[in-house]
C-alpha cells in the first residue's frame, strides 16, 4: 500500500493559482474547487495557495477570495511567469 501525498502550499504554483484567476467568471467560480479539480491538492492547502497571493498583492476581493480577481501585480506576475525561459 502507498502513502497519500503529504501536500504543501509549495506544491501549487504561483502561477497555477494566478491563472485560475485570469479566467472568465464562469470559468473560475469559484476558485477553490477548480483548483482543487486540477491540481487534487487537499482544500486547506488550497487556501493557503490562495492566500499567499493575495498576501503578496496579487489578487484582490470584495467578499470572498473564491470569486477575486488579479491585480495588475498578479497581471504583470502571471505574464513574466509564462515567459521565463
């Protein structure tokens, strides 16, 4: 028998959340469970990932993290992110 994954908030990338965030409302609503639909990580490692962004300035939210949206930091992350060699 295999051990489950022990996961951490390391295991979700910057990007990974950040371009969740990038999509379409409909797409993205609400983002906890598409994040946890791709990537199989335990919801409260999920939160961390997302607090963890929104922390360093790159997502923003009225009521609820689940439905934020990027900052032109999280904007301007996301594309530096996708063009790192």
């Amino acid at each position: 028998m295999t051990a489950a994954k022990k996961w951490k908030r390391s295991d979700i990338s910057t990007e990974c959340v950040l371009g969740v965030y990038a999509r379409p409302h409909k797409d993205k609503y609400p983002v906890d469970e598409v994040l946890q639909t791709e990537t199989g990580a335990p919801n409260k490692v999920i939160w961390a990932a997302m607090w963890r962004e929104e922390g360093r300035g790159f997502i923003e939210y009225g009521c609820n993290l689940r439905g934020g949206w990027l900052t032109q930091e999280g904007k301007s992350e996301l594309l530096n992110g996708y063009f790192k060699e």
